[in-house]
C-alpha cells in the first residue's frame, strides 16, 4: 500500500523477524506461492516497502521498530521512542529509510551507520505514507494532520507543505510524475504538477477511501473503500472501468509491476489478489492470522509483500 495536494513546485516522487517457510496455499500460474514468514516485531505490522533492487525489506511496526530484512535474515533494527512506525520507504540506492511515525515524527535512517542523519517533528499527526523521489533528493510526507509535505533529503528542511481540509488516508504518483492522486476523507483528487494545471476531484463511491494505488503506466487508479468495494477507474476520464468486491474493508493495496493483479490487503486475514482486467478476485492467499495492514510488490515483480496485526510481515515469491 492517500491524498495530494498542489505543490509549490513540481517534484516527481516514486511510490511505490528470522524466516520460516510457511504452509502450502492453493496457487495458479502467475500467483504468489507459499510465503517467506519474517518474525521479529513484537506488535502489529503497519507498514512494509521493497528496496528498488528488490533485495530488502522493510517492515514498520506498533513496537516503534523498523526492521530490515535479506530474504530471512534480518539485517539492521532501528528503534526509537517516537511511537507505532506507520510509513516506510527506502532511499533509490537502499542506504536510507524514511520513517514516519503516528506522533508525526520524521526519520531519516542510515541503516548502514546504524544512526539517524535526522530526526524532527514534521507533522502534527500519524505520518500515513512516506516516499522518495526517484532520483533520492526529495521526499513526501502526507499526514492525518491535512498535510502534505515535501522535503530536502540532504537537509530534512521543508521545502513545500500543502492544506488538505480532511484527514489524509493515502498518496500515490504517476511513475513518469506529471500528476499525484491524493486520497482523504473528503475524497479523491487528482493534482497536476504543473503550476497552471488544476486540481480534478473525481465522483467515485460513498464514503471515505482507504487506500489508493496508481498502475506502473498511470493509466489506472485504484482506490479502496471501507465497504469492501475496490474501484478501478480510468486515469485520463476519471471514469470507472469496472470494480471488485473483496471479502472485508480494504487497508491497502499495491499493482503489480506488469499492471495485471491488484493485490488488496483488507482486515480480514487472506490476501486477496484481484485480476485488473476483469475487476474480479482471482486468488486468495492464506497464512497471516489478523488483518493484512499493507502490502507492495518488489520492483522486479518477483515477490510480494505483506505486514499484519500478526506482527509478521512475509513475502510471496511470484511464479
């Protein structure tokens, strides 16, 4: 697994325990099969991220930890006293991890010192979602505190903010980052970068979205509601194309890299993988024990990732 508001300036931003094999789950071709368990964390698995070389993992917890993961091997913990860990994301080369709390701090950690570079209160509340700009100079916050937020790597000074007037849930960017969907409770918007270009809103469902993601192409926005509806809706007309129902309210969701499968992570316990061109389920995968709190694919579309209340987060090799 927000909403966006118009920046300042453009900037172009890339969303995106030890380990034990786990039991057998019934797979097809092109469908994750059994999961990589990675244990560690003592309380719920919030938030989970894929290095860009698809090598780490990254998983955020209540236990105010971060934990780094090399397939089953863990390989760094930062822990603080800021509070639950609510967003993570790696740097482009995987030196770094941006960390946002639910206090509203946030972290830059160099998890090859073992330190901080900086650390600071940047937003009144829970950090909802955190990523770095392709080229690993800036990065976005977005938050409960109805704001967005970008920053200067380098220095962690605040470069832009801007004013929702709800409660921010989730953010996603186009890859080529001409535009940003922003999702809140006040709805679902569309924020060109470019300074003339104004915002669209897009009539969707009733009721506040959970979770949105953009397709690798930007040509599909999928945005997730607490109903168990999941809709999928045509970036360029704003129009829906067709929508799934999933077995519980959705918390996040993640597109494949080839844009084919939306995975849903909802708070039920299975992993629901949706077929994009049908808008159907096309599989579900068993193993976690409480509901699946984030999800995203790696970049190389071999695996993908889970975090749940059951404080384990795994990963599911794709065929």
């Amino acid at each position: 697994m927000t909403r966006i508001c118009r920046f300042a300036a453009p900037v172009t931003i890339a969303l995106f325990g030890l380990g034990s094999l786990a039991g057998s789950v019934a797979i097809a071709d092109g469908v994750p099969s059994p999961s990589l368990v990675m244990r560690g964390h003592k309380r719920d698995v919030n938030t989970v991220a894929v290095s860009a070389d698809s090598k780490l993992v990254a998983s955020g917890s209540d236990d105010n930890e971060v934990n780094v993961w090399d397939g089953a091997t863990l390989v760094g913990t930062r822990t603080s006293d800021q509070g639950p860990v609510k967003a993570v994301a790696f740097s482009p080369d995987g030196k770094l991890v941006l960390v946002g709390s639910s206090y509203g701090d946030v972290s830059l950690w160099d998890r090859e010192a073992k330190k901080d570079r900086y650390s600071k209160r940047g937003h009144a509340g829970r950090v909802a979602q955190a990523a770095f700009s392709p080229d690993g100079k800036t990065f976005i916050t977005a938050s409960w505190d109805h704001t967005v937020k970008i920053w200067d790597t380098a220095t962690g000074t605040e470069k832009s903010s801007v004013k929702q007037g709800y409660q921010v849930n989730g953010v996603a960017l186009a890859a080529n980052g001409t535009y940003f969907v922003v999702d809140s409770n006040g709805g679902v918007t569309i924020y060109p970068t470019a300074k003339a270009a104004k915002p669209v809103t897009i009539a969707l469902h009733a009721g506040d979205g959970h979770a949105v993601a953009l397709s690798s192409d930007g040509k599909v926005l999928a945005v997730g509601y607490g109903d168990n509806q999941v809709l999928l809706v045509d970036v360029a007309t704003q129009k829906e194309l067709r929508h799934a129902k999933v077995s519980d309210s959705v918390n996040s969701l993640a597109f494949s890299p080839d844009g084919k499968t939306l995975a849903v992570g909802t708070q039920g316990e299975d992993l629901t993988l949706v077929d994009v061109a049908k808008g159907e389920v096309a599989s579900t995968l068993k193993g976690h024990g409480r509901p699946i709190l984030s999800v995203a694919y790696s970049p190389d579309g071999k695996k993908l990732v889970s975090g749940s209340m059951d404080m384990t987060a795994r990963s599911w090799p794709i065929k």
